[in-house]
C-alpha cells in the first residue's frame, strides 16, 4: 500500500472546494445532507485509519497481547515508518477520542441543563420567556423529560423586537430546524471536525446550510421572502450573542449577510440536484462526485488495511 495508506487522514482536505461548491450550487436541503454524510464517513475511516495504524506499528513491541502474525515484516511493510507511525497513532487516537467525548458530554449537559430550567414553563412546543436578553433558539427532545419532539425557547426581548409578520417567520424557522432534526447534522459535524480537524470547513458549511435550509422553509409557510430577511435582521442585530448555555451554543448562526442576501434572490430550485448540462449542475455534481471519491479512497485505504492484518491473523 505505501503511503496510500494514509490517505484517509489527508482526504479531508478535498473538503474545502467541496464545502464551497455544496453551500452555494446545492439547495440548502441537499448540500446540508450532502456534506453532514460525507463528514461522518471522511470522520470514521479517518479515525479507523489511526487505529490500525497503531496496531501495525505497536504489534512488534515486547508483551504486547496482539497476534504474532501482525507483526509480520509483510504486514509492517504496508505501513511505511511503521514503528513512528504506529507510536504517533496513541496520542492521536487518545486526543480524537478525548475530544468527541467532551463534545457529547457537553452536548448532554447542555440539553438536560436547558430541560430542567424550562420545567414548568407553559407551552408545549413553544416556551416563552420573560428574559431582557434578546434569543431564540430550538431546543431537541429528551426523553428523560418526556418531551421527544423539541421546543422553541424565545425571549420577550426578542419578540418585543418584531413585527407579528416577523414573529410569524422567526417561529417558522425555528420550526423548521426542529423537524428536520438540524441539531443531528450539527453535531454529526461536530464531531467529524473534532475527529479531523481537516473537515472543519464541513462544519462551517453544515452549520450555514443548515441556517438556510431553515430560511428557505420559513420563507415558503411564510410566503414572503423579505419578510423572512427582515427577521433574520433584527434577530441578528438585537441578539449579538447566544445566551449560554443553551443548546444553541452548539453551533453560530452561520453568515447573516449572505442569508439575507440569499433570501432577496429568488428561490433555489425546488429539485434535488440541478441539471448537468448547466454551469451550476456542472458545479454541484463536480462537488458530490469528489466528496465521494475522497469518501470511498479513504474507505478503500481502511479495508485494505483491515484485510491485511485479517489475512496474517492466525486461526
């Protein structure tokens, strides 16, 4: 294999043009998808890659408990510098780890901290708060406190802010990150960039399509798309910051300007993929081509790994 063998840790790099073609040839829905699925599978072989790694390169090292076989000169010969490879592989399969863990934990935390302060608070879908600190955010479901589907949390500042057609289009947004579940795709980025730092052009993107996706739905129940461009306005200019903690902590806002400057344009085509035959279907399949290539020569990296160290596993 040589150094092909690492191909899945620097990968993630062709995700940069990718990111910037998804977010703006893509409808918000696909690119939002798109990218989240690429992250996670970019995130996975990645990660597994490491810990292969490690295993090659630590196999030969005395009392180890792993099979003789992998220590085979034909087995570290597909690893080049296996033995530096492998002992830089520890920290970096423990700094990956360290990471998700505090990102989940976190996010847990977070979830159950925002659950436990809207106790009581009336509404079953929408809490409204008597808060002097503009915000409004979309909190997800928790079992644990009988809620499976979510709640809107918005301040009284923010509301006394706008206008009921305003009001009207904010409630759609936030409706719409509720039922599409976007705080899944955030944190399935999330994580992704915590696993390799090269996808964090990822979860920029996710978290800015994620927006518009939210904007355009809200701009079709609202049936007035400048209306939704003047409440993503004000809501921006009264909430300078996302009171914290709260789930919306998660993840920013993504770039106001270029949502609101999206929003004066017309729509984006209500098909999934554009034609192929034009300059942005050119663009978008271009995109989802290379993030699958990138995404299926990292997964052929990790099997081929994975089937040498089966291949010299004694039975």
């Amino acid at each position: 294999m040589g150094v092909f063998v690492f191909l899945p840790l620097v990968l993630p790099l062709s995700a940069w043009p990718v990111a910037r073609l998804a977010e703006t040839r893509l409808h918000p829905r696909t690119a939002t998808r798109l990218l989240t699925a690429v992250a996670v599978v970019m995130a996975g072989c990645s990660t597994l890659c490491l810990a292969l790694l490690m295993v090659v390169g630590t196999a030969q090292l005395p009392g180890n408990p792993l099979p003789d076989g992998w220590s085979d000169p034909e087995v570290r010969a597909a690893v080049p510098h296996d033995e530096v490879a492998g002992r830089a592989a520890i920290p970096a399969l423990a700094v990956v780890a360290a990471a998700c863990a505090r990102t989940l934990w976190r996010h847990r935390r977070v979830t159950r901290r925002a659950h436990r302060a809207l106790t009581g608070v009336p509404g079953s879908t929408v809490a409204v708060l008597p808060d002097g600190t503009p915000y409004a955010y979309t909190l997800p479901g928790s079992r644990s406190h009988g809620r499976s589907r979510g709640r809107i949390v918005v301040s009284t500042a923010l509301l006394a802010g706008l206008t009921p057609a305003e009001r009207r289009a904010l409630f759609a947004h936030e409706r719409a990150h509720l039922t599409a579940r976007h705080h899944r795709h955030l944190l399935a980025a999330h994580l992704a960039a915590r696993a390799n730092p090269f996808l964090r052009p990822l979860r920029t993107a996710v978290v800015y399509t994620a927006e518009r996706w939210a904007d355009e739905e809200a701009a079709r129940a609202v049936g007035d798309r400048r209306t939704v461009a003047r409440a993503i306005g004000k809501a921006a200019l009264l909430s300078p910051r996302t009171p914290v903690p709260t789930v919306a902590a998660l993840a920013a806002t993504g770039p106001v300007p270029r949502r609101v400057a999206a929003l004066l344009a017309p729509a984006p085509a209500a098909r999934t993929w554009p034609s192929a035959f034009t300059s942005v279907g050119l663009a978008a399949w271009g995109a989802a081509a290379g993030a699958l290539v990138s995404a299926m020569s990292s997964a052929n990296s990790v099997v081929t790994l994975f089937l040498i160290l089966h291949a010299a596993t004694p039975l």
